[in-house]
C-alpha cells in the first residue's frame, strides 16, 4: 500500500522515478496530505489491482500508464481522466490506459467514468457504487460488465454500449435512450439478479449460431431489438419478456422463446412489427407470442410459432405466418 500523509516525494538530478505497483493482492493508494513532485512515472503492472478511493495521484510531471490486465478502482466523482485536473490521476505527463485493463467504480456519491475509461478498449467494468455512475462517451469492452450493486446509467446523451463479454445485473441500469449491443465470437448471457429494462438491443454475433443467452430474469425493451447475426435465447420463467417495440430477426439472425407456456405461464410480448427474416425457434412444447396494440405487420417466413394471441386484432398484416 502507499500511504502519503505528509511531507514531499520528489526527485532530483537528471533522471526520473519509476515507481511500479505489482503483485496480485489489492493495494490501497492514500493521499490525505503531502507533496508529490517532478518527474515520477507510476505504473500499474499487468495483473496489479489499485484501489484509488476518492484519493489523488497528482504533482508529478511524469508518466501514468494502467497495463493490459490491471486493474484500477476509483471512488472519484470524476472517474478516470485523460488530461486536466480532474479524476484519480492527475499527473501532468501522458496518461495511458491500455486496451484490455479493468475498471472498478466504487463511489458512494454520483460519478461519471471520465474519459480515460475509453481512451482505448477496456476487458471488464464493474460498478461496485452506493450511487449512481454514468457513462462519459460511447464506451465498448472486451471483456464483462458487472454491476455488483448501485446504478450504471448511459447519461442523458445516450451513450450506447457494445459488449463481447457477459451483461450482469445485480443492482440497476438506466438505459436512457441508448443502444446495447452484444458482440464477439463467444456464447454470453444476460443474467444477474435484478431484470434489466433495455432501451435498444443488437446481437451482432461473429456467426449465427454464437449465442446470447437470457436465463435468470426476463429483460424488457422500450425500443426495437434487432438480431442481425447470432441466436438470442430467451429462457426466463420469472416473468414476461416484454418488448414494446419493433422486432427484427435478420437472415443470419435467430430468435430462441425456449419457455414452456403449459408450465411457467410466461410469454413473450411485442408491442411492435414482428420481423423474422431469419430463424424462431423453441425447445419446449409450447412457446406463446403475443402481440399487442393495432395495425402491426407480423412476418414469419419459412419460421413456424407455435402459439399466437392477438390481444387488439386491428388492422394486423399477417405475413407468411406459420403456427
């Protein structure tokens, strides 16, 4: 741990300071009083966890550089900065937040994620906050989102989110009018245990058969899901997957409603058009769409439903549909 309650870190003569925090354990950085100065460059080696707090890493005119696989913790209300004297690090040389490192906001009051969140691509985010954090820009990981607990919001401007990795839930997410994408070449889930309201979704998968995968709480969508390339599995029993919006499954996309109507009662609601250009699918007896509100298209294509309720039958357009 480095704990600074006074005095002055600096250096002298020609040279510089390199001061690297390794290891595997979390280190605590604290600076409640003290100077640092000159050239003093700090790195975070892969694998090293630093946990800021609401602290300060300021005074030097070195260096800062978060490596692939390390991770930084911040309770700062401004998160992570790239430049100026805002944020956890505030060194007045070049900040460098590598693609692949990890993020953890940890703050009881509200904060923003700053800049330095997407300077380039981060692996895993975790929002471990009693408050609320919001996003700074538009922001894509490669890795896992966690929300352990507190509120990730994608800010009144809508920041949209791309992910490769797995969409947990434990505490609250405020979609805003934002777009959610999944991505990448493996199988993910949307799971934790709070349901998560989405605005807009893509599953934009490296093939048709990766899937994405909905099995702990059923989610909702106020805007339009679209399913360019993959399989997005919905597989909750806890409540209804409610979309109120347009749904588009494209040629390589596939639609999954593997919940037993007979048994769990759930169903799945639009309360847009229904596109399928591409594949529905059920691995159970019976799967329940239902479609709501007036003059929808339903277009089905060479997929079959296996059960379809209208709940307001006018002005539907019913397209090739097969039950």
């Amino acid at each position: 741990n480095i704990n600074i309650t006074g005095g002055t870190i600096t250096e002298t003569g020609n040279g510089t300071v390199q001061l690297n925090c390794n290891g595997t354990s979390e280190q605590i950085y604290t600076k409640t009083a003290g100077t640092i100065s000159n050239t003093i460059n700090v790195s975070i080696l892969s694998n090293a966890i630093v946990n800021f707090g609401t602290s300060i890493l300021d005074g030097s005119n070195g260096n800062f550089i978060l490596q692939s696989d390390a991770t930084i913790k911040t309770a700062h209300a401004q998160g992570i900065s790239i430049t100026g004297a805002t944020g956890s690090v505030q060194v007045t040389g070049t900040r460098t937040y590598s693609a692949g490192a990890n993020y953890v906001y940890t703050g009881t009051v509200a904060q923003i994620t700053g800049l330095g969140l997407t300077q380039n691509n981060p692996k895993n985010l975790t929002i471990q906050s009693t408050n609320t954090v919001s996003l700074s820009a538009n922001t894509s990981i490669s890795g896992d989102l966690l929300i352990a607990q507190g509120t990730l919001s994608t800010s009144a401007s809508n920041y949209s989110f791309t992910l490769n990795g797995n969409f947990t839930n434990n505490g609250s997410f405020n979609a805003n009018g934002s777009v959610v994408s999944f991505v990448g070449n493996t199988h993910t889930y949307i799971n934790g245990t709070s349901a998560t309201a989405f605005r807009n979704i893509i599953v934009y998968k490296s093939a048709s058969n990766i899937q994405v995968i909905s099995n702990t709480r059923a989610f909702s969508a106020q805007g339009y899901v679209q399913v360019v390339q993959g399989d997005l599995v919905l597989e909750a029993t806890d409540d209804n997957y409610v979309l109120a919006n347009d749904v588009t499954i494209e040629t390589d996309g596939k639609l999954s409603h593997n919940v037993n109507w007979d048994t769990s009662g759930k169903l799945l609601q639009i309360a847009g058009n229904f596109h399928i250009h591409g594949q529905f699918n059920y691995s159970v007896p019976r799967s329940h769409v239902q479609m709501i509100g007036n003059n929808k298209t339903i277009q089905t294509g060479a997929a079959a439903l296996s059960i379809l309720t209208l709940q307001n039958k006018s002005g539907y357009a019913l397209l090739g549909v097969c039950l």
